[in-house]
C-alpha cells in the first residue's frame, strides 16, 4: 500500500481529479481527516484504481476501513513508529517530488527557496516534534543537525540532502545584491512603474502606456536609473554605480552595433 498511497497523494497535491476539492484528505484534524476518507470514499477510490497495483485494490477493496482506521488514529503512544505516523509524514512527497525536480531542471517559475520551505513547514506539521525542537524548526525553517532525531518516518539521507540544499539556497539568497542582480529584479518587476521617471518615459506619442516589454527604456537615463535603484535594491548594488551604468551603456551600444 506504501506506493499505491504515496501516488495516491501525489494526485491529490496536483489537484489532477475535480472530485479531491470537495474533501480534505490531508488534514491535520483526524475528524476532518476521517469525514474525507469517509465521505470522499468515491473519489479515493476512483484515483487509486487509475494509479495502484491490482494488489494494493484487492487489499482497499476488502480492508478499506483497516486502512481509514490507521490514517485517522493517533495516539500519542505511538512515539513516531506506527504507520499512522509513517503515512502522515508521507503526505509531503508531493512537496519534496516538486522541490527535487525544480532543484534538477530549473525553470525559474517558482522560487527554490520557497519550495524548500514548503517541505520543511510540511514535515514540521506531520512529524511530531518535541515542543523544543518544533520552536527551533519554526524559527529556522530548515532542518538543523541535533533535531534530526525528532523527525518521524523521514528517510535521513534524504533530511540531509535536504538541508545541506536548503543552506546553499539561502546562503545564495544571501549574497550581496549587485548592480546587475538588481537590475534583473527591477525589470520582472512592476514595482519600477511607480516612479515618475520611468512612467514619463513609458508614454507613448498618443499619450497611453506602451507594453511592458519596453519598460527597460528608463535605463538610458543615468538619473533615474540611480533613483530606481536606490529605492529598490540593497547599497551593495549602488557601491560602483557610475562605473556600472557606463559598462552597461557601452555594452547596449555594442550590440545594437552588431544588430
């Protein structure tokens, strides 16, 4: 059932069938919780005969209430062995499947830091910390070495791995802002428009604004080029602004040579 439920799980992340809306399968509140797998039923049982083995179908299609019992009953004896406990923490492989994939093939849509923190806010709702550790994770956010041990069902090469991703992220996030970095964030965002100076040149002859794409026509002026990015980026990205804009000047008149 491991397999069958973990695709199970991964459907419902990806909202793949219509029917998982209407129910909160992966609530915290095990009355909410069992009212899902009671009443969604149907639906479960729709997605698991679509995705599970014929084997893992013969064990639902006899021992369903074998297996609404362990999902939504929790004890506090169960010190993070039991498989309520396992199947709980499983519930955020989706999150981590989705990390892992940006982490590989990033496509730039979605922040890896973000994701990142997806996972840990996930494994920190289903892992069942001490009230200690689970103060630290909510500080830090990441997964910090001494409270590896509180973790319930996670496999701790993966914990690692994770973490060890998680630092490089934020120490990269971290890094001093420069003018180039700075001025890549300037031009995703809408932000620059509020500034007069950028608007003014953003006006078309007819008086209405040109599309976004153009938004980079404010860059030609030097003064609110500095003005834009004092207001949106760190000092860092200001230290050598004069030399900066000229390189960025002459680079913008070279390719418009080559062009």
């Amino acid at each position: 059932m491991d397999q069958c439920l973990l695709k199970f799980y991964d459907e419902v992340y990806q909202e793949n069938y219509n029917c998982t809306k209407h129910f909160d399968y992966f609530s915290q509140d095990m009355d909410i919780k069992k009212v899902a797998y009671g009443s969604g039923r149907s639906c479960f049982l729709e997605i698991v005969t679509n995705v599970c083995s014929q084997k893992s179908l013969i064990y639902l299609d006899t021992k369903y209430h074998n297996l609404l019992d362990i999902l939504t009953e929790y004890t506090s004896e169960d010190n993070c062995d039991s498989f309520h406990d396992e199947w709980m923490a499983r519930q955020c492989q989706p999150k981590m499947n989705e990390f892992l994939k940006e982490a590989e093939n990033p496509t730039g849509n979605v922040s890896l830091y973000d994701l990142c923190d997806n996972v840990a806010d996930c494994w920190f709702e289903h892992c069942y910390f001490t009230g200690k550790q689970a103060q630290r994770l909510q500080k830090l956010k990441f997964f910090p070495t001494d409270c590896y041990s509180g973790l319930c069902h996670v496999n701790q090469d993966l914990t690692e791995a994770l973490d060890e991703f998680c630092n490089m992220i934020e120490a990269k996030a971290l890094e001093p802002e420069t003018f180039y970095s700075c001025m890549v964030k300037i031009l995703k965002s809408d932000a620059n428009l509020e500034y007069d100076c950028v608007r003014a040149k953003n006006r078309g002859s007819n008086g209405t604004e040109i599309t976004m794409a153009d938004r980079a026509v404010f860059m030609v002026d030097k003064e609110c080029t500095r003005t834009v990015m004092e207001g949106m980026c760190e000092t860092t990205a200001m230290s050598t602004f004069d030399e900066d804009w000229e390189k960025q000047q002459n680079s913008a008149r070279n390719q418009s040579q080559i062009i």
